[in-house]
C-alpha cells in the first residue's frame, strides 16, 4: 500500500511539471546552504587549528601585551619581555625549563628575488632537544641545526616544494641572504600544514639575536612544566611572578599567559558562534521553502477536488487521501534535499580544498555522514510537516461536494 502511495505521488509531481521545480529550489536552497556552511566551517576550524604547531599538553607560552604594531608575536610592546624574566619563570617550582623564543620580521634573498617574512631562533643546549619534539620538526631533505653550526639555516617545506616563491626551489646546500647577510640552507622541514612553519626560516638563537639586535629581549617566552597535572598551578606561579617583576596588580597585566588549549577553544568558541549564526540564516531558506510546499499542496488540492472526490466514491479513506498528499509533500521535501545535500557537500569539499590553499594548511576535506543522514531526513520531515494541512484538508472533502465542484 505505502509503495503505491509512493507511485501516485511521483506521477502527480511530475504532472506538475514546473511548479514542482519551483517548489524544490527552496529546500533545494536552504539545504545546499546548511550543508555547505556546516561543511566549511569544519574544514575552517580545522585549518585554522592546524596553524597552532604545538601538540604538547606542557607547555605554557608567556608573552608581553601592549601590541602596538602588527608584527610577529612579541613585537612592538610597550614593555618587552627580557632574559631576567625567562630566568625567574625557569625558577619557578612547576616549571621544568623555561626557553626564551624570537620570531622576527626580515627580509630573504634568493636567485635574485627578495621576500619578507619570518625567522625563528632555535635554543641551545637542552632546550633545543625540547623544542625539537615540542614543534614536531622533522626534515624532509637534509638535516636539523646543531649547536656548532654558524651561518646556516632550515627553511620550511613551501621553500622546497614552492617555486613560485623564488622561481626556483630551495635546497640543502643553497646559499640564501638574510638580512643582508649569506647563510647555508642545511636542511628543509617536513610539511607541517601551518602557514607559520610552512613558510619560517630557522637559524640558531645566538645568530638570530645578533643579526636582528635583539639585545635582551625576548618575544616569547616558552615554559615547559614538570607534570600536566599542574598545569594549572603553574600558570597560577606565572602571573604572580610576573605580575611582582613588572610592578603590576590583577587585572593590570602588560602580559599574557596562555595554554594551547585555551588558545585553541577560545578560537574554537568564536568560529562555533559564527557558524550557528550562519546556519540560523540559512535556515530561514527551508522555511521558505516549506511555505513554498504549503501553498503548493494547498493549490493541488484545490484543482484535485474532483479526483479526490472520484477516489472517495470508489472506496478510498480519508487516511489514503490524507496519506498520498502527505507523502507528495513529503517528496518535494525529500527531492530537494537530496539535490541540497550534493550541491553543499561539493561547495563544502571545494570550500575546504580553497582554505587550505589561502592557509597554507593541509587538513583533508571531510563528509560528515551523520549529518547529511540527519539533514536527508530532516528534509523529508519539513516537506511532510508543510504538507499536513493541505492533506488534512484533502481528506476531510465530502465525496458529493467534491464531485459537484
């Protein structure tokens, strides 16, 4: 029964021709839209996540406020942190090491092409092992910085594989400029996905601070803790700290001190918040469309008034009545979903693929199978929810007044 239900709701669709296609685009809309910005926002926080380039739950980062220009982190304070600082956290009860971090803003120079962009200090000693394994840096050609080496560096992987940065690709054994000054390209990273790394040239701590006089002052300060577990003490130690070596009360701080987690679900929260919004408007494109299903059922009823009342006379039930115009709607609903559902997740895969270009990110385009389950039902339910006055309406028809009419 419920098959041929199905098979008269088809055939009437059809013989409505262009007002069924009218009626679809609204759902058709509404669902695209839903299932693309679902989609991109996916792919956009985990785009976005993949720039952090930290994995380690021990790690607390310390870094000066006052931003008073754009530039790397740290730069352009008003009060920069200094080496007594990252002596006085790496004193500190909960911390196992403090490491002073630069990343400063230059310029590079190869096969006669200049670019700006952003080199990284590489620690001495036992924080070089640690910051190692703190970044994930693994090389793709090469080899790593050692404490002896002078006048050398490691380029991040877009260097190598990239040629429309230089015209050429870098590699081992390259000589590039640095602010005016020749260094050896020893080695290039592995693709680590973060615009950052992708794109940073690494150069030992002392030689960075030379060329670019750093002097005392340090951008970042990167604070490895004895034990996860207190996390949360030693961010606690920190701000004290701090807050009594810069002459400041809670509340003032000219610092910040955060986690990768906090940084991470903060952003998380923002990007979330988007998204709901975004989705909150696509939405008012389904209900549209469901008035859409409402007017046009209400419509076929009206013009199917003799057919209803010849289906009556011959033995149907108000329930089959009810039934066929439920499931017509339903379809309209269930049709234009279905065509929503691919467009969305084509926009959604594109979408991701394009992010990850502007980002420099590598995160594969993902189809989240629980959702385009939910919204290929959900369509369905907004074409039969629209479609239940017009079929009640069609079913409560009096057989002698239908056929009169």
């Amino acid at each position: 029964m419920i098959l041929d239900y199905f098979h008269l709701a088809v055939k009437n669709l059809r013989h409505r021709g262009i007002r069924s296609w009218l009626t679809l685009l609204g759902i058709f809309i509404g669902i695209a839209t839903v299932v693309s910005l679902i989609s991109l926002g996916g792919g956009l926080k985990t785009a976005i996540n993949s720039q952090f380039g930290i994995s380690s739950t021990e790690i607390i980062s310390v870094q000066a406020g006052g931003l008073n220009a754009y530039g790397p982190p740290g730069s352009g304070v008003v009060s920069p942190l200094t080496m007594d600082d990252v002596e006085a956290i790496g004193r500190l009860n909960t911390v196992e090491i403090a490491i002073p971090r630069h990343v400063a803003s230059g310029k590079m120079e190869f096969n006669e092409v200049v670019q700006f962009g952003y080199a990284m200090s590489i620690p001495m000693r036992d924080a070089r092992k640690i910051t190692y394994d703190t970044l994930e840096l693994e090389v793709e050609t090469g080899r790593l910085l050692n404490e002896q080496d002078t006048d050398k560096v490691v380029l991040g992987n877009n260097f190598f594989v990239n040629e429309e940065i230089y015209g050429k690709t870098i590699k081992p054994g390259d000589n590039v400029v640095v602010q005016e000054k020749r260094f050896e390209v020893v080695g290039i990273i592995k693709k680590k996905g973060s615009f950052i790394f992708d794109n940073i040239v690494m150069m030992n701590e002392k030689q960075l601070v030379d060329l670019f006089d750093y002097g005392d002052k340090v951008d970042i300060i990167a604070v490895k803790i004895k034990s996860k577990d207190l996390m949360d003490k030693a961010v606690d130690e920190i701000e004290k700290e701090m807050r009594k070596r810069r002459g400041v009360k809670i509340g003032e701080e000219n610092f910040e001190v955060s986690t990768p987690q906090a940084a991470l679900s903060t952003v998380n929260q923002v990007l979330t918040g988007i998204q709901i919004f975004l989705v909150m408007i696509a939405a008012i494109s389904i209900i549209v469309g469901g008035v859409g299903i409402v007017n046009t059922m209400t419509t076929s009823v009206l013009e199917r008034t003799k057919e209803i009342g010849i289906m009556k006379a011959i033995g149907a039930k108000n329930s089959d009545i009810f039934y066929l115009f439920l499931i017509e709607s339903g379809l309209l609903g269930l049709v234009g979903g279905i065509a929503g559902i691919i467009l969305g997740i084509g926009v959604g895969y594109f979408g991701t693929v394009m992010i990850n270009s502007f980002l420099g990110a590598s995160s594969s385009p993902k189809i989240d199978w629980i959702l385009i389950a939910f919204t290929f039902l959900g369509s369905f339910i907004v074409g039969a929810v629209s479609g239940i006055i017009p079929a009640i309406r069609a079913a409560n028809q009096k057989p002698v007044e239908a056929l009169r009419s």
